[in-house]
C-alpha cells in the first residue's frame, strides 16, 4: 500500500506477507472476487444497472492486487526452496503452473470489466431473444469457471477434463449468439457494444479451459500422458 508521497517520490510497503496469506488461500480469494464480477457483469448488462457495472468495474483493482501478491509469493518460492512448503506448493513445478492459473483468473476478472464497460454504453436493454441468449451463455460460462477453480483445489483431473468438454461446445454457439444479437432491432452501437460483451463472456469460458489443461498438467505424470488426455477432451 502507498504510506508516504511527494511530487518527486513515493513509498510503499507490503502490509502482507506470505505467511500472513498464503498463495492458496489468496488464489481462493481471487476467484471467489472474478465469479462474483462475471455474475454482476452479465446482470448489469441484461438489466442496464449501470450502478451494478460501475462496481464490477471497480473490483477489477481488488483481483490485480491479488495477482501481483501472488506473483510476489510464487518468485519467492521459486528462490527459495525453504518458502515453497510455507507457500502451500510441493515443487518449483508447481509455482509456474500456479503462476499460469493466476494470470488467467486475472484476464477473466479483465473481461468481467470488460462486459460491464458495455453495459455502461448500452442505450437499451437486449432484446428478449439475444436476452436469452446472453443469460443462458453466462451461467455457463460461471458454471465452468466454478468448476475449473474446483479442480484447482481438488487437482481433479477428470472434472477439467469435463470443463474442456463443455467449454469446446460453447464454442459451437458463439456463431449464433452474435447471428442473434445482430439480427435483432436493435441500434448499430447497441449491437457492436453487445457483441463486445458476448466475445468477452466466450473468452472467460475458454480462459476456464485453459485452466482446466494446467491441472491436467499439474496431475499427470508425464507431457506425452496431459497430450493425449487434453487430444482425447477435443475429440
């Protein structure tokens, strides 16, 4: 946090260390603030809050702080050995797959701001079908989202083998979500803003499958074995 600036400098110090939060328990956290952004996001753009969207927008900076305490911690561990185990993590292995999980929680709370930004700049609310549309791809974009932060903590394999599966069928539907947003009558700003938001809402699906694949990763023995599994999950 900033303690102390002048037109010249500026002093910060860490008021948290890794004992205090350990990398785990800040993950959690992390993903428990990017859900409840996805959520509002979605809500605030088929309802047009634009209070609800301002504060989504501002929670962006709750999920950054996190990341980088995160990042801070894993470099750490990865120095030094003796922190690893106090960190909550077994190998140096396992800090660059967690590093690669943070990053891609923090790009989905990007898009969760992202979606809420449409919804400031929406003039009127979706019309009943893209309405539908956008709640039904929402829910499950959270849904697989819940699920591959689940296998985090679990290291499931055969639960982010299932969130690959269905986020590569909610691929199949953007096509047609964005066909209906722009078939309805709707204004040409409303409907690019909308489909702004519907790219951002396919992206935190896919993003929740890539975490799905580092868990793979982390719970297989070998790169050969997490290539069939993830060849397999596609297929």
């Amino acid at each position: 946090e900033l303690i102390e600036e002048s037109t010249l400098d500026m002093a910060i110090q860490f008021l948290v260390d890794h004992t205090q939060l350990p990398a785990l328990r800040a993950l959690m956290r992390m993903s428990s603030i990017s859900k409840s952004m996805i959520r509002d996001s979605i809500e605030a753009l088929v309802t047009l809050n634009r209070s609800l969207a301002e504060e989504v927008i501002a929670r962006d900076d709750e999920v950054d702080k996190f990341y980088l305490f995160l990042v801070r911690q894993l470099k750490m561990a990865v120095r030094d050995s003796s922190i690893l185990s106090e960190v909550g993590f077994k190998t140096t292995r396992d800090c660059l797959g967690y590093r690669i999980i943070a990053k891609s929680i923090e790009r989905i709370a990007d898009h969760a701001q992202k979606i809420a930004s449409m919804a400031l700049k929406l003039e009127e609310k979706p019309k009943p079908r893209a309405l539908k549309m956008i709640r039904s791809i929402g829910e499950e974009s959270v849904k697989v989202f819940e699920d591959a932060i689940k296998s985090i903590f679990k290291l499931d394999m055969n639960l982010a083998d299932e969130v690959i599966r269905r986020v590569m069928q909610l691929r199949k539907l953007e096509a047609e979500a964005i066909e209906t947003v722009l078939n309805e009558q709707v204004s040409a700003k409303d409907a690019s803003n909308l489909r702004l938001a519907l790219e951002s809402i396919f992206r935190i699906a896919e993003y929740s499958a890539d975490i799905s694949e580092i868990v793979i990763n982390m719970t297989v023995k070998s790169p050969r074995e997490a290539t069939l599994i993830k060849k397999k999950a596609e297929d």
